[in-house]
C-alpha cells in the first residue's frame, strides 16, 4: 500500500510541475508578445494617473436673493504625477476655497443644463491648473482633470 501511494505522489508531483512550468511560459510569451508589440521610438506607457478625492464633499449655498439653495458635489482631481499630487495635496486648502467660490457662483440655469455643469467643471480645472503653475510652476497639463463624483443641487 505504501508503495502506491508513494507512486501516486510521485505522479502528482511531476503532473504539478508540468503544469506550472507550462503556464510560466505561457505568461514568458504573452509578456513578450505585448512587448513586440510596441513601434519603435513609441515610449512605454505613461505611469498611471493618480487621483485624489477631496473629502469632505463640498456643501455649498449658491444662488443669489430668495429661497435658501444648495449644492452637494464630490469631487476627485487627476493627475499625470506624484509632482503634481504632491502639489495638490500641499495648496489644499487654497484649491477647496477656490472650488467654494467657483460653487457658489452658480445659478439654477448653469446647474440644469449639461452645457451648464461642464463649463463649471472647465472652470475647476482652470482654476486649479492656474493655481498649481503660479504657485509651484506646475506645468498646468499634469492637472489632467476634475472629475465630479456626486452632484446634487436644490
């Protein structure tokens, strides 16, 4: 009986090893497959970009005279690199306050139409790519976007 099962394992053993070292080359190849696959004097990918979300989301009146209006809003910025996050990260406080400003200068008509809500977004990534290259020479192309994550007005 302990012969079997010695046989057995031995078996098993070796299947396990064929398998694997078959799926290593499997994955030698792909990977060298998608390596062939770039043109020559085409760079390698660029580094992923970095987002960062702006807690706590911005509460904010907007509108002028009348009934009291809010506006709720998450926002994440993305960026092309650690240089530009780290800028972000350390003019925080100057981005959140001109993003305040930016909020509450919207009226009921900018917040209904999409034509409305985009051109705030464009104003937001304006305003912080200017912010980051006056304040740090940031090249203001690495503030790649300002997503909003949550909108909600009443």
């Amino acid at each position: 009986m302990t012969l079997i099962n010695s046989k057995n394992t031995a078996i098993f053993a070796l299947l396990l090893a064929m398998f694997v070292s078959a799926f290593v080359v499997a994955e030698d190849e792909e990977a060298q497959e998608q390596g062939d696959e770039t043109v020559e004097g085409e760079e390698q990918a660029a580094s992923p970009a970095i987002y960062i979300p702006l807690k706590p989301e911005f509460v904010v009146n907007y509108g002028g005279k009348g009934r009291l209006k809010y506006l709720k809003t998450g926002v994440t910025i993305r960026l092309a690199n650690s240089d530009a996050a780290n800028s972000v990260r350390h003019h925080l406080p100057f981005i959140r306050n001109n993003l305040v400003m930016i909020f509450a200068a919207q009226t009921d008509e900018t917040l209904e139409s999409q034509d409305g809500r985009e051109a705030m977004r464009d104003t937001a990534l304006a305003n912080i790519r200017s912010l980051l290259e006056a304040e740090d020479g940031l090249d203001p192309e690495q503030v790649v976007d300002v997503l909003f994550n949550r909108l909600t007005w009443h």
